[in-house]
C-alpha cells in the first residue's frame, strides 16, 4: 500500500515521502494517528505546493538544533548515586536521572529524545546520545559519581 507521510517517522522515511507499507501497518498506525495520508493525486499535489513551506521551518529547526547540540556538547553532568566499593550502583541512571541534571543546569530537553539502550550501571564516564533533529544529534558527557 503505497501512502505519503504527514510527518517524520524515524524509521520509515521524511514528511512528503511516498512509502510502501503493509495495509495493517498503515490502517491500524499510520492513518488513524495522522502520521500519513494515503497517496492520491489529490494528496501529491497538496503535498507538492506545502513542501517549500515546510522545507523553510525543516531547515529553521535544523539550526536551532544544531546550536543546541553545540551548547550540550559543551556542557558536562555529574549524577550522584549510591554504589558499594566495587563500581556497582545499587539502582542506575536512567534516561529521567539525566532530564532531570540537564534541567539543572538550564538545558530543557524532551525526555524521550535522550537515547539510552541501558540505563548506565556503573561509576565513570559515559557518553549519552540524544535526538534532536531527525538529521541532527547530540552528544552529552555524563560522569556517574559516588555519592
């Protein structure tokens, strides 16, 4: 089933893209959240003439996110947390502990945009990634101390 996408999904394709998906995905998913719109002639060209519009405000928050990711690739958290004498924490530090020493320090960033496979289990330094642009992602050094 072929449909044009209404926003981004990370792992589909951009807004405006014409996508091939399975009927299920795109009529139990896609169609009823309004991510994507099926793809007639009608919807194309609609598409078509809003893309230039769209293209302005994509790069615009291209660059905010970029400088943004320059200002947290500068900044530097440190996140206290038990942890006997070995290393090991008694709890972990999830992607909420570093939301929560972002906003401390005066970066405000959605949550659900810091990428941990694993909540960090031990002391030291880790490198945190987070999504702030379908095309632009930052880096955050986190050191995990004992408290």
């Amino acid at each position: 089933m072929e449909i044009i996408l209404l926003q981004h999904v990370e792992s589909l394709g951009r807004r405006g893209d014409i996508v091939k998906v399975r009927p299920g995905f795109a009529r139990n998913f896609l169609l009823p959240r309004g991510v994507a719109a099926l793809a007639t002639p009608g919807v194309k060209r609609r598409v078509e003439q809003e893309s230039r519009k769209f293209k302005q405000a994509d790069d615009r928050a291209r660059g905010e996110a970029t400088a943004l990711a320059e200002r947290v690739a500068a900044l530097e958290l440190s996140i206290a947390v038990k942890a006997d004498e070995e290393g090991k924490l008694y709890g972990s530090v999830s992607p909420n502990d570093v939301h929560a020493a972002m906003h401390a320090a005066g970066v405000d960033i959605d949550k659900k945009r810091i990428l941990l496979e694993h909540n960090l289990k031990d002391l030291g330094e880790h490198e945190v990634h987070i999504r702030l642009h379908p095309d632009v992602r930052g880096h955050l050094k986190v050191t995990v101390v004992r408290e």
